[in-house]
C-alpha cells in the first residue's frame, strides 16, 4: 500500500446529496426541497441568536445544560436523558456509532431517510432494507427481517421522503415483536406535524424501554435548519453510551440560544402546525383533482407531500418543468424514487404556484 486506503465500507458509500436552491442556469427559485419552514423563524429566537453572535472566543457549554433543561421542561422529559447533536442527523449517526460494528445488520426501510444507510456503513454494518406497503411502513416486513445479527431499527415517523405515518399502535407492536437488545430509533423529524393530538407513543416507549431512542430536531418547525440542532431521548445507558462518542462542541453558542427562544415562543410554533395542516390538505385535495392525468398525493403526516406520476407526464418531467416555473423540489431516482416528486408545503403563495404549474405541465 503506498497510500491510505478508505475502509472498504466507506466507499461503498453514496454521497448525501442535499435539496437543491438554484436552477443549472443559477437561477434562485422558490425552494421547496429541503423541508424547511416557510414561515422562516421566529423572531424571538432570532433576537437570542443575534444576542449571543458576539462571544467568540468562549466554548459552547459541552453539556449543552440550559438547553436540555428547556427541552426538558418543555416536553416533560428527564434533562438527564437528553443528547444533543449537530442536527439530528448526528444523533442518528452516534446511534450507530455505539451499537453497530462490522458484521451487525441495521434495518430501515425502503424509500427511508438516506442519513440511515450512510450511518450504517460508516461504522461497517449492512444496511438490510424493509419492503414498504405502498410507501408506509410494513411493521409485519420490518419484523420480517431481525436476524440474530440485528442491532438498530431506523424508523421515521412520519417518514421520510414517503410522509406516511404509523399510528401508535403499530410502532407498540414492531417494539413488542423486537429482541430487546435491538435499539429501536424512531426519528421524529417530522413528529410535530403529525394531526391533532395524534403521535405515535415513541417518547413514553423511550421512557420506560431500555431499546428505544427517539430523535427530535429544530430544523423543520422550529425553523432554525441553518444552526444544526437536534437532540435525542432514552433510557440513561443508551445517552451515555453515546456521549462517549459524540463530539463536545457540535452545537454553538448561538444555535443553544437561538433554540431555547424557540421553544418559548409557542405562538411561532402554533402558527406553523396551523400553516401546515391547512395548506397540506389543500395541496392533497388539488393533486387528487389531477389523478386523470395520474397523479396521486400518499397520504402526509408531514411537512412535504410525495406525489407519484403513474400517467403519460412523469415525474422527471414534471420536475423539470417546475423548476422551469420557478419551484425546486424533491427528485430522487438515486433513492429508487424516480416516479414521484418530494414537494414541501410553502407559503400560501408558493404552494397555489406549485399546484398551477403542475396543472399546467399535465394539460389539465
Ligand atoms: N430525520 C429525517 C427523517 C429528516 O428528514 C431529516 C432532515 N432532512 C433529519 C432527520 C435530519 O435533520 P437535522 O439534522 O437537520 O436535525
């Protein structure tokens, strides 16, 4: 070997390729690829964020302790039970970190968020992927595939790039049906956009089960993405496992800031789930006007729908054309999606605009 040699694993990697914000001609159109908050952020925590952006040459708090005593207090949670990480992706990340290694098996499932695989192989385990039920999670599938050398369950819900949500029963019967020395992580990205009073039982499970681990971010409806804040909960040897790995300082000072004024700011948030829920259900309800032409919106518990194209216009059109229109979202034939569109709900604006221009590239 004249050379270092990346770990066979690694480069069997496929790189993470982000939403995109500008057109190949570097036009900037409206963005609705990421899942971010159209509203923007709330002005509190923006206030906190500016207020702290002078202390530079101070270390964040490596225990991150005023946030996870606000978090706590907010969601009714024990602070002592709380990670944090660089977004919630490296929570997802240290999960693997700790309880995988080469030879293991970590289950996730078809059409999952891409962050699982790539966790997966970093730390030289085999990806082993679920068969969905037209696009939602098959728990009786996930089940399916526990061998002995299973040690992770990735489940988002509502997933990722799908929307689709497994109710509270469900999650409780794929928990019941694991061996407990498989960790459950279900990811609640999109957890706060879930209808009504509806969620899926995943914190109470991480309060009393030694095997789950729920993840939560403030980058979808808090609308703080840019500052990389997630966190996530469970039993205390699971936190502690995966504090000897995490990086000290991955989150700044004005990031901690900028998310304790968040959560404070319940008005923000309110908005927001309101925003969603109305404009989510029109944009279903305009799409199934469109299913002549072969579309059809899979039912969302998100902040994003996922459209199929099963007529003559296909998703790769479609998504062209609305880029040509002025609206980036969401194609992702790399991820064994090429026949549907991730589209994120925007403002009111943003998401008529989509919905005309779609009627307009399917003749309707
Ligand atoms: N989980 C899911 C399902 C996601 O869609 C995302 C964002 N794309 C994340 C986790 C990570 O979000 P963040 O790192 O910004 O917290």
């Amino acid at each position: 070997m004249n050379k270092p040699a990346p770990k066979p694993w690694i480069m069997d990697i496929a790189p993470y390729i982000p939403g995109r914000s500008t057109t190949d001609d570097g036009r900037t159109v409206a963005k609705l690829s990421s899942n971010e908050n159209p509203l923007g952020t709330s002005p509190a925590a923006r206030a906190a964020f500016a207020a702290a952006a002078g202390k530079l040459e101070r270390y964040p708090d490596a225990s991150a302790t005023e946030l996870r005593d606000a978090i706590a207090a907010a969601n009714g949670l024990d602070a002592a039970r709380i990670i944090y990480g660089n977004g919630s992706d490296e929570v997802l990340h240290l999960a693997a970190g700790a309880f995988a290694g080469p030879g293991d098996e970590v289950i996730h499932v078809r059409y999952g968020f891409a962050v699982y695989e790539i966790a997966t192989r970093r730390v030289g385990a085999t990806p082993v992927i679920a068969p969905d039920r037209d696009y939602a999670t098959d728990v009786d599938a996930v089940l399916a595939c526990v061998t002995d050398a299973t040690r992770i369950v990735y489940i988002a819900n509502p997933n990722n790039p799908t929307g689709t949500y497994a109710a509270r029963d469900e999650i409780a019967r794929l928990h019941a049906g694991l061996p407990p020395h498989v960790l459950l992580v279900l990811d609640h990205a999109y957890a706060e956009y879930i209808d009504g009073a509806a969620a899926d039982g995943g914190m109470e499970l991480a309060e009393r089960a030694s095997n789950v681990l729920v993840t939560r971010t403030f980058s979808k409806l808090y609308g703080l993405a840019a500052e990389r804040i997630g966190w996530g909960y469970g039993a205390p040897e699971l936190i502690e496992a995966m504090h000897r790995i995490r990086l000290p300082f991955s989150i700044t000072i004005a990031g901690q800031n900028a998310a304790i004024a968040a959560l404070a700011d319940t008005d923000f948030v309110t908005h927001t789930r309101d925003h969603n829920a109305r404009w989510r259900a029109w944009f279903a309800d305009e799409i199934a006007k469109l299913g002549n032409a072969g579309l059809r919106a899979v039912p969302s518990q998100a902040n994003f729908v996922l459209v199929v194209f099963e007529g003559a216009v296909t998703a790769e059109v479609a998504y062209k054309g609305l880029m040509d229109a002025g609206y980036i979202v969401r194609w992702l034939p790399g991820q064994g999606l090429a026949q549907g569109l991730r589209i994120t709900i925007g403002t009111e604006e943003e998401t008529r605009g989509v919905i005309a221009a779609l009627r307009g590239i399917v003749g309707a």
